[in-house]
C-alpha cells in the first residue's frame, strides 16, 4: 500500500453548544458501509453456534462440572449483546473526541496492565484477567485498539518528527517496550505479537524512515526469535511443532497441534455435521477458543474455513478502503487508526488460523468475533464501531455536510 505524506488534518467541526454525539442519528438509519457492519455480525452469529457446539460436553469433566451444558453459550451471548450496546454507542462519538483522548485511553490501558499483575486472577500459571464481579476483564485485549488509536494520534502529533529517530521514533519504542514488559510479566506473548504488529504498520504507514523501519523489524525478529529460544518450554514446543507426529510430541507439547489436524482431517470437505463433532469431545484442549477453527473444519469442512478465512479478507480490505477514503479529505488519524485496526484483525487472524491448520507454532491466540470470550467480543465491537463512525464521517463529507 502506497505511504501517505500526511497534512495536517482540515475537517470542520460544528460549534453551536450542541456535542456532536448527540446529534447522531441511530446506525441503522444511517448510510455505512454495510459489508464492515455484516460481516463481523455473521462471524458472531457463527461464533454463538460453534462455541455452543464446541463447548456442550464441557460440563461432563470435573473442571467444569458445575456448570449447565448452556454455561457457555449464554455467557457468550451476554457478551455479544454488551459488545453491541457498547459499539451503539461508540458510533455515536466524534472520531475528533477519539484523537483527543487516545493518550489517555492508552495510558489508562497500560495502568490496567499493571493493575492486573498486582489482582489479576491467576489461571495456568498466568495474570491476565481482572475480575470484575459479573465478568472478567482482559487488559491486554483493550491494548489492542488502544495501541492503535495512540499510534495513529503519535504520528499526527509527530508528523514533523516521526522520519526522526531521536524525536519520532524512539519515543514511541519506549512506550511499546513498556507495554511488553508488561505483557511478557502476564505472560501473554501472542498478544504481544499482535500489539507490537499494529504500532509498527501505522508508524511505517505514517511516514517512519524505509532504513529506520527496516532496522526496528530486524532487532525485533532477533528479539523474539531469542526469547523463544531462551525460554525452555517456548523452545520445547516450537521443536515440537517440527516434528508433531513423533509419540513423545503428539502426546505432549504437540498434542494440541495434532488433535487439530485431526478435526480438519475428518471434516474433509464439506464436514461431518454442525455438533458431529468428535475432537471436541475432550481431545482437542481450548476447543471453544483457541482452537475452534479447527471444530469449524470438522463440522464444516474446508468450505467452512474458506468461508471464515473469506469473511476475514473482505473485513480487512474493506476497513483499508475506508481508510484510504479519510486520508483523501486529509483525515490522517482516521485512516492511520482504521488501518491499525484493519492490521490487528489480519494479523490476529492469520496466526490463530495458522496455528489452528499447523502452518505457525501453537500460541494463545483467540479468532476475532468468533472465539469465546467477553473481553475480545467487546473490543471487536468497539474496533468497528469506529470503522463504521469513520465511514459514515467520510460519507457526510462527500455530500459537503461537516462532521
């Protein structure tokens, strides 16, 4: 994609007392793109029947024997209908109101990391959620669009900087850096991955130096590849991802993996049926989240994975489309954030479908829209709530109306 020199940003705002998030109509009376509105809703709609699928047996184990066959599938639910009231109203907001406050958005975030570290409940050895009473909350989930509004605002704020090392570039490592730490402390490095994805692709969209950009993904690459090196168990198991079919790695660290290829293996075509499914049956660990692709595959099929990996696509292109529409009226935090998050839900994407299919090392990482979890359904809602807030603002300005 083409970088943009970016302009300082010429879009009028109305001024007579009035907020402009009251002013907004409802979305469905609204002209937006209704592919980026849709999409996500099928994928969730799909997400609701498979979690249900994959997780009914569930309750039959003895770690979750007090809970209903429905546990899960209304738990999903409450989350999906509060990840839609909060989208509401989050359309409803000025994407000016979102530049300003995306500093204090990212910092409230990163003041959550450290907060979760401190009464984050402890699940498998890890501090990731902050329980919150009728939910837990996933801090490192909220970085995600974070991470995107305050890049994107970083590089309007910087623009006459950010070809800089010392002035554009180097700030903004620091913070990142701040924000492994903290996730690397969780542990939670497939987030990680993704957050630090979406910071250096709006940075090098907004203008970062070709030599500087290709010198940070280099000293990145040499960081992670080091981490997983150094780290027995990362190192255990990525050795084991090379040769999963071995007795001792398809029982231990690979057996997560080959269960997968199982499911996809027996889903052959066009599936064995929607709850026909046999790896689901306490085979294939994190059936419901991380690995419910691979569920997909078996009741599905491969036509159902090409119809997700489809959805996916036609969401990111999209989401780039509407961005290259703001940049052209000179809206620069738009387009950077909209691609940020365009970024974070391609990359997300491809590495837990790739993991899913085999093709990357097993990593916690759930599928947007459609894996199980509160705290990633509601800031997927967010993400294209502002997707969609951006499109309509590029709409209005078409018709010469101001936003």
């Amino acid at each position: 994609m083409k970088r943009f020199k970016f302009r300082t940003a010429g879009v009028q705002t109305q001024h007579d007392g009035v907020p402009n998030f009251l002013r907004a109509p409802s979305l469905a009376r609204q002209e937006v793109d209704w592919v980026v509105l849709w999409v996500p809703v099928l994928l969730m709609f799909l997400g609701l029947v498979m979690v249900y699928s994959a997780s009914i047996a569930l309750p039959d184990s003895n770690r979750y024997k007090n809970y209903s066959h429905y546990a899960f599938l209304i738990r999903h639910a409450a989350g999906i209908f509060v990840g839609l009231i909060v989208g509401v109203f989050a359309f409803r907001v000025p994407t000016k109101t979102w530049e300003k406050l995306a500093p204090l958005f990212f910092v409230g975030t990163l003041f959550l990391l450290m907060i979760v570290l401190v009464v984050g409940r402890d699940v498998g050895g890890g501090r990731r959620w902050l329980p919150l009473g009728i939910m837990n909350l996933q801090p490192s989930e909220l970085m995600k669009i974070a991470s995107a509004l305050y890049a994107a605002s970083y590089c309007v704020r910087k623009q006459g900087d950010i070809r800089d090392i010392g002035k554009g570039v180097v700030p903004m490592i620091v913070v990142i850096g701040i924000v492994g730490v903290l996730l690397m402390a969780e542990p939670d490095l497939g987030a990680l991955m993704v957050i630090v994805s979406i910071v250096m692709g709006v940075i090098f969209i907004g203008g970062v130096n070709y030599k500087v950009f290709a010198a940070i993904v280099a000293i990145l690459s040499a960081g992670f590849a080091a981490m997983v090196v150094l780290t027995p168990w990362r190192a255990a198991r990525l050795f084991a991802y090379l040769d999963p079919w071995t007795k001792d790695n398809a029982e231990g660290k690979a057996y997560q993996l080959t269960q997968s290829l199982i499911a996809f293996g027996r889903g052959e075509l066009f599936g064995v049926g929607l709850g026909d499914s046999v790896q689901k049956m306490f085979y294939l660990p994190e059936a419901h989240t991380d690995f419910i692709l691979a569920v997909i595959g078996e009741e599905f099929g491969l036509v159902g994975v090409w119809a997700v990996i489809l959805a996916f696509t036609v969401l990111v292109r999209r989401s780039f489309s509407i961005a290259r529409e703001a940049m052209a009226f000179d809206r620069v935090f738009q387009s950077l954030a909209v691609q940020g998050i365009a970024i974070w839900f391609g990359v997300q994407g491809f590495i837990n479908m790739g993991v899913n299919m085999g093709v990357l090392p097993t990593k916690g990482l759930t599928l947007p829209f459609i894996s199980y979890g509160g705290s990633g359904i509601l800031v997927n809602c967010l993400a294209i709530a502002f997707i969609l807030r951006v499109d309509y603002e590029n709409r209005r300005l078409m018709r010469g109306e101001t936003v």
